[in-house]
C-alpha cells in the first residue's frame, strides 16, 4: 500500500498491519495452522521487499541479491538450533568463527602487525553486530587500564561522528568520551584537537572508516602517531567500511590507510553484516593482540550451574548466523568482494558527478560509497521532503543539516538508479527553492537537537515513541 493511501485510510505506517491481521496480545489458546502463518508473514515480508527493491532506500538492506540471500538462509537452517558456546557439542562453531576471524583479519593486512613486533598476532571474536563489536572493545581497554596502569576513570577520546555505541559505552561501562568535534571544509576530526584532549586517564582514541554521517576515514595515521607516543590504544571503527574499503582500495582508489597497516592501531570493528554481506546479526572485532583480546573475555567459576565463561556480552548466540556468516566469505570470495565493490562505486561515482553539478548542493569531503552532501542556497530539509514523495529515502543529517545516500547492493540491480537519482535530486532543489522561508516536515522532526534543553526534549519524544512502538 502507498504511503498516500495509507494516509487516507487513517493507516499509522508504522502499524501498517493493525486490523489487517490478528493482534496478539496472549498466546493463542489454540496453535494456528502453519500454512496460515508462513502466509500472512509473507504478505508483510513482501510488501516490506518491495520497499527497497526500488534501489531507492540508503543503506540498509546488506545483501548481495535474492539468490545470496536464498543460499544463506539455506546454511542457516542447517545450524539455527544450534548454539555457539556449546564448543563441546557443537564444534563446528568455532571452527567457523575462527575462520571468519582470521579471514577478516587477512582482509584487513593483520600480518603487518608482525612488522612491529613479531609475538603480535591479530585476533578477534565474533559478536552480535557493530554495536557489540564496539562496546567489547571499549570494556577491554577499559579493563586493560585498570589491570596495567591502575586506571579507575578510564576516558575515551573520539570525533564526534563516531558512532552511538561508543556513547552506549559510555552510559553502561562507565568510560568518559570525550568528543572532539569535527568541522568544515573536510569534516574530518582534528588529530591535535584529540591529542590537546589526552591526560593520564585516556586509554584509547577512536577513529572511523568510514564514519556513519558522512562515510569519511578519519585522519588514522595521524591518531595512530598520537596514540603511539602516548602509549595508548587505537579503535578503528570499520563496522561500515572493513569489508568495503580493501575492495575498494584494490580497484584503485585513493583512500586513506585504514587497517592494521597503522602501527598504532590496536583494535578494530567490521560487520560481517554490512558489506561482509551475511545476515543480520554477526560482526568480527579485532585485537592487534591476544593480551588486550583478553580483557574482553568473562568468565564466573564458581557458578553452581557450573563453570560459566563467554568471550562476547551474549550467551547463547544461532550457529546459524555463524554458519551464514562463513558461508557467505567463503562463497564470494575475494572475486564476489570486489565485483560487488565495483558495481557499488560505479553507481556511487555516477551520483557523487550528479551531485557536482548541481550548482546549489556540495558534497560532504571526499566521499566513496556513502554520499552526504550539504546545501548553502536551499534548505536541504526541504529537498528531502520532496524526495520522500518521490519514494526516495535518504539518512537525515543534522548539526549541521545534511543528507547522505548510502550505496549498497539493491541500487546496483536497479538500471538506471543514479540518473534518476540525479532527475529527482535536480526537481528537489528547484522544489526547495519554491519552498523558501517555509518549515520544511523534516525539519519538524529533526529541528530540536543540539542544545541542552532540546536534547532532553528529543530524548523524551524518541522514549515516547519506543513505548508506542512496544504497545500491541
Ligand atoms: C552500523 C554501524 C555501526 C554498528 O551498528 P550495528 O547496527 O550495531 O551493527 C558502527 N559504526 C558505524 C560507522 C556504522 O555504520
């Protein structure tokens, strides 16, 4: 159904199926019928699919395809009952998961590390996406600290469009960021604002590669000397980038360093389920070494239900996803990595030229498969607006106000995707230019953040919403 009949019919279009099909709010009494089931979910799986297959959605939806996806829910039902702490039942799991790691860690130049100190040797674990992947990180500097240098009060320094989970670390491990702003022309994080920042509690500094707004590398090799000289650590953000950017670099781009190449990084983040192409729900962190990989594991011994350790924040986690994960590396290979790399950056490079020469909008940096672009003439609110109308849907950028387009596989399906990318973006700045002096809807919602008083208030608005969202 159309957002537009949708509206008409009074249809929430984020409870588009009220009324539709039946509402639970206790088991049913009696089960239901299998076929009914496998039926009414696959009217909403549908009708959800139809939303990106237009190639019109950022980001989002990580897939190499129908058929990738066929295969990989495949391998998955050989092992969702299966549980990958179960290492005594279930060998095949870390059999997998040791493979993803040091795959990942290959991908991403870990034998370099050797070249600095030969005992060095990357290693990582499994998690449950980005998220995870970051905060296991945080919470092992954290512990190194507090172990090697007796730090009580570690603080984290970070650019400010690192991502939300480092902040997540922040609120439930106890670690101060401290957040380096970053700014025009290049929006790329000072390295001598982060080091004026560093003091006898900093553990580690953060870098992305790419960062979420913008997509942009941060200057790594600058806050890799930093953190060298200070004897503290590097976390590389590569949950968006790490399984796009050695592609990427491979067919010949000239983007910064962003891997264990830099001696002073000791960790790193990348999502199998973003580029790695597995689904949702897997992510590899890395550790330059055992040592600091250590401090992330957790264990309880004297447990009455027994010995209990686990090396992530999850127990019990679906060798399924595990197994998906591997089967996914293992079937494209570095041949399907970088032939999805290319298809993405043609799409991508199509839209960045489009965007050039529209004279009222200027890109975000220097951007590679994420293409953010900001406006001085034209409210970039309203462009927005008019795009959504034309099914578009782009991530909002706020602070200041921007739109980035992620490019993932579902555009490069789609023919054409970027000269109508480029048509509607062109009708949407004139559409903007109509709208002067008005409040674009975007801006309703993204207006209020970036003052004190105004944070409370969207905090309080985005709970309300989760509330509503959790109500049957
Ligand atoms: C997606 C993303 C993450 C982690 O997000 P998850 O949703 O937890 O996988 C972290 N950093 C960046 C830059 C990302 O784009």
């Amino acid at each position: 159904m159309s957002k537009q009949a949708a509206e008409k019919q009074n249809i929430d279009p984020f409870k588009p199926y009220k009324g539709r099909f039946e509402s639970y709010h206790s088991i049913p009494k009696k089960g239901r019928d299998q076929e009914d089931i496998f039926k009414e979910l696959s009217t909403m799986a549908e009708e959800e699919n139809a939303k990106w297959k237009t190639g019109q959605v950022s980001g989002t939806f990580y897939h190499a395809g129908d058929a990738h996806r066929a295969f990989l829910n495949k391998i998955f039902s050989l092992f969702s009952h299966e549980n990958t702490i179960q290492f005594d039942l279930c060998p095949s799991m870390f059999k997998m998961e040791s493979e993803i790691i040091s795959m990942a860690a290959k991908m991403l130049n870990g034998d370099a590390v050797k070249d600095n100190n030969p005992e060095d040797e990357v290693c990582g674990t499994i998690t449950s996406g980005g998220t995870e992947s970051i905060m296991m990180a945080m919470k092992a500097y954290r512990d190194q600290a507090k172990v090697e240098k007796g730090i009580k009060y570690p603080e984290i320094i970070m650019p400010h469009t690192g991502h939300p989970a480092f902040d997540k670390s922040e609120e439930y491990f106890g670690i101060k960021m401290v957040h380096i702003p970053v700014s025009a022309p290049d929006f790329l994080v000072d390295p001598a604002a982060a080091e004026s920042r560093i003091n006898k509690n900093t553990v580690a500094i953060v870098g992305s590669a790419g960062n979420y707004p913008y997509g942009l590398i941060d200057p790594l090799d600058k806050l890799s000397d930093i953190a060298l000289k200070y004897k503290i650590g590097v976390h590389v953000d590569g949950c968006l980038g790490g399984f796009i950017f050695p592609w990427i670099e491979k067919l010949g781009y000239d983007i910064p360093t962003f891997d264990f190449r830099l001696p002073g990084l000791t960790s790193m983040s990348a999502d199998t389920h973003k580029y790695g192409f597995a689904l949702k729900g897997t992510s590899v962190v890395l550790y330059r070494n055992n040592n600091l990989r250590r401090y992330q594991y957790f264990n309880v011994p004297d447990w009455p239900g027994g010995m209990y350790a686990s090396p992530t924040a999850a127990g019990s986690r679906s060798g399924g996803l595990t197994a998906a994960t591997w089967a996914a590396m293992v079937y494209l290979g570095e041949e399907g990595y970088l032939k999805a790399a290319k298809s993405i950056m043609t799409v991508a490079d199509s839209i960045k030229k489009g965007i050039e020469e529209i004279a009222e909008l200027a890109l975000i940096g220097k951007p590679t498969f994420v293409i953010s672009f900001r406006s001085d003439d034209v409210d970039i609110f309203h462009v927005n607006d008019f795009m959504k109308t034309k099914g578009w849907r782009f991530n909002v950028l706020q602070l200041p106000p921007a739109l980035h387009f992620c490019v993932t596989m579902p555009q490069t399906f789609v023919p054409d995707i970027a000269e109508r990318f480029i048509e509607d973006l062109q009708a949407g700045v004139e559409y903007a230019k109509s709208k002067a002096g008005t409040v674009a809807e975007t801006t309703a919602l993204y207006g209020l953040a970036g003052t004190i008083e105004g944070n409370q208030q969207v905090t309080e608005l985005v709970f309300g919403f989760f509330d509503y969202l959790y109500s049957v």
